[in-house]
C-alpha cells in the first residue's frame, strides 16, 4: 500500500513536469486570449454549421466512438480529481490555502495548477461531446444549457489560471468527481445499456453548484477579514456562471424528471 501512494505521489504531484509547470501568458499552450477566442469561435461555428447539415455516419462506428470518447474522459476526470486532491494537500502549507491563496504570493505554477491547466485542456476534449451528439442526431439533446455550459467553462478555467483562483483546487476535484460519475453513465449508455440513475447525475450537478456557494462562504470569510484572498475576480465571474448553470439545471431536472414524475402521479 505505501509503494501505492509513493508511486501515486510521484506520477500525480512530484514528476518534474508536475512540479516545473508555470502558466505564461501567450507562451503555455493556450495561455493567449487569442487562443482562446478562436478555439470557442471554432466549437460555435462547427456545432451550428453541423447542427444544418449533419453528416452520416455508421450507426455501429458512431457507438464505438462514443464509447472510446467516454471512456477517455472517465479515466482523465479521475486521474484529474485523484492527482488535484493529492497536490492540494501536498502544497497546502495549513487548511487555509484550500480556500483562500495568499494574494500576490500565488503565481500560477505548480501541481495544483498544473492539474487546473490538464482541467482546461479536457474542457476542449469535451466539445467533442456536442460533435457526438449531433452526428447521432439527437438535437433534441443539443439545447442551450449544452452548447452554453461547453462553452463558458473553458472561459471558467482561463480565467482560474489567469488570476490564480483560491478555490480552483475544491472546484476542479468536485466537477472531476461528478463527471467520472456522468462519463460513466454516458460510456455504459454507448455500450447499449442504459442505466436507471440518469436522474443522479443531474441531482449530482445540482448539488456540486450548491457546495460552490457554501464553500464560497469560507473564502469570503477569509478574504474579507484577513489580508484578502487571490483571484477574487476570477471568483466573481465563477459565482455568476454557476449561479446560471445552477438555474438552467433546476430547470432541466423539473422539465425532465418532477414533471413526468408527477404526470405518473396523476
């Protein structure tokens, strides 16, 4: 078990590209806005240019890359939430630090941020969810609540890095978790059976954006009776996205579950 944890530590936290890792504005692999503009552009215009004329593609390879896709994504937010969550209590010099950076004295560089730059690239591997969608013709599923929360978490984990912010190491091992959980449902659907706990990963959405706002709490403790807390900008344009994400979920989970749920009832 502890040749385990030594070899975990070492691949997640202390290999020399984990711990040389250093964010640089227009030299780190999209680290630029013009990277970033382009590459949301790019998703808006594939997604609507494809959602007109979709192409055909083989039922039976469309499984098959779906699967291949999910599984991807499964094992990576895995790795993510495992490989975060020890390079958290790895760097963490006392509790505090899960919350609240040190403002001006948290440069973006390191494990934890490492970790949050893996996060930013899997977020453009996830554009490929909405490529799946509409080559297996579900339009249905392509609704604004898709297309938006693609788009805008990539901007999310820009601005993480960007401003170093104090809560980036909670909030990418809590979305890492829900979404092993999700890719897992997803993976087992391309498979050909669906699992009857569709509804527990909506609730696990939910639920993640609410423990947002509570851990937000302590961060505003701190930021406000201390010496104040880095990114706290960073934190703003994040309280906003996951107070929309969490309306548009709520919304979602009553048109989809509580109000069929009732019609049974009736």
């Amino acid at each position: 078990m502890a040749n385990i944890r030594s070899n975990l530590h070492y691949w997640l936290v202390a290999h020399p590209t984990i711990t040389n890792f250093e964010w640089k504005p227009h030299h780190t692999w999209g680290a630029s806005p013009l990277f970033l503009s382009t590459t949301l552009l790019t998703y808006l215009l594939l997604t609507f240019t494809l959602r007109r004329r979709t192409p055909t593609v083989n039922p039976t390879l469309l499984r098959l890359l779906s699967a291949l896709h999910n599984l991807t994504l499964l094992l990576l937010s895995l790795v993510m939430a495992v490989g975060c969550s020890l390079s958290a209590i790895s760097q963490s010099p006392h509790h505090r630090w899960i919350y609240c950076f040190p403002p001006n004295h948290t440069p973006p560089r390191g494990p934890v941020f490492f970790w949050a730059w893996i996060f930013y690239f899997s977020k453009l591997l996830e554009f490929i969810d909405t490529f799946l969608i509409i080559l297996a013709g579900s339009n249905r599923r392509l609704s604004f609540l898709h297309v938006y929360h693609h788009s805008i978490v990539v901007v999310m984990c820009y601005v993480w890095l960007s401003t170093s912010q104090s809560l980036l190491p909670v909030a990418l091992v809590t979305n890492a978790s829900v979404h092993v959980l999700m890719y897992a449902y997803y993976l087992l659907s391309a498979l050909g059976w669906r699992p009857w706990w569709k509804v527990l990963v909506t609730n696990c959405q939910i639920i993640q954006f609410v423990f947002s706002f509570v851990v937000s709490g302590r961060m505003l403790y701190y930021h406000f009776t201390g010496s104040g807390c880095s990114g706290f900008s960073g934190w703003c344009f994040n309280a906003v996205f996951n107070a929309s994400l969490l309306a548009l979920f709520i919304n979602f989970h009553f048109k989809n579950y509580a109000r069929k749920e009732k019609a049974k009832r009736l």
